[in-house]
C-alpha cells in the first residue's frame, strides 16, 4: 500500500505542531497550510487522501474549505476540528461538507488517531474492490472470449454421483 498523504489545515502554528505530533509515528506524508486558500495550493500538486481542518480561520471558514473540497475532490476524506462547541457548526460541517468525523478542541491525541487510521483503512479497502472489480471484469471477458471460440467451454458436466466429467 503506498504513503497516506495528510493535509493538516489550521492558523496557529501551535495547532499544527500538536497535529504533526499526533501523526508523526504513522509514517503519514504529511502537508500543512495555514489557510483555506493555502489548502487549496496544496490541493492542486498533492494527492491528498485525508484532510483535517480547523473551522475559525480568517477568509474562508473550515466548513466551507470542506465544500469546496467536496466538490473538487470527493475522494479525500474530511475531518474538522473546531474550538467552536457550535452545534450549527457541526451540523453544517456534516451535511454540507459531508465530513468523516468532527472533533472539539481540546482533542484526544488517541481518538483522532483511530479515527484517522480507521478512514484510511476504509480508503484502502474501497481502493482494493475497486482495483478487484476490473481484474474480476478483465477475466470475464477472457471467459467470454473463450467461450465465443470454444462453445461449452465453459460448461460444467457432472455424473450421477457428481464427480466432474472431463472431455
């Protein structure tokens, strides 16, 4: 499995320092913006797969950033955490945002960790049946190939006793 690639978004250098802390043992790719508009820098070169973003910033709020982030790129999974206690909030930032988790500072280092382990854990999974799927299409149409040239290729005999008959 390749390198999860993370973006840390938030306006304090404190925040993000405390959030490298949380994920540095993962072996995450981690990137970081201290903005929605810097976020969106980052976003056109890197192929996120998981954001976590504060909700007061200046400009362009959290909820809004995960929009917009919703929109352009629906693959990446969206966690916010807020200072706000604002159920208006959390609300907009689940329905609109369509967010993975939402979680109040101060945060616990262990639940934000699971939680993110347990989205790219689901990533993967939804990347692999995905990448199944067309090998599984694949040798269907080799079968459908075969059999369109060898008609009853594909069919199975079997005997009263329901051993397989060979030809």
């Amino acid at each position: 499995m390749s390198q999860f690639k993370l973006l840390l978004v938030d306006d304090s250098h404190n925040i993000l320092k405390s959030l490298k802390r949380v994920f540095l043992s993962e072996g995450y790719d981690i990137h970081f913006a201290d903005s929605a508009e810097n976020a969106l820098k980052v976003l056109n070169v890197e192929p996120i797969d998981l954001i976590i973003t504060d909700e007061n910033m200046p400009g362009t709020s959290g909820t809004d950033l995960l929009i917009r982030i919703k929109d352009l790129y629906p693959e990446i999974i969206r966690i916010m955490i807020t200072g706000a206690s604002d159920i208006e909030v959390a609300m907009k930032a689940i329905n609109a945002g369509q967010i993975y988790r939402f979680f109040t500072k101060p945060w616990n280092d262990f639940d934000l960790l699971l939680a993110v382990r347990y989205a790219l854990k689901e990533k993967a999974l939804k990347i692999e049946n995905k990448e199944l799927k067309k090998v599984i299409k694949s040798q269907q149409c080799i079968l459908e190939k075969l059999e369109d040239e060898h008609p009853g290729i594909g069919e199975i005999k079997v005997d009263e006793e329901g051993c397989i008959i060979i030809n």
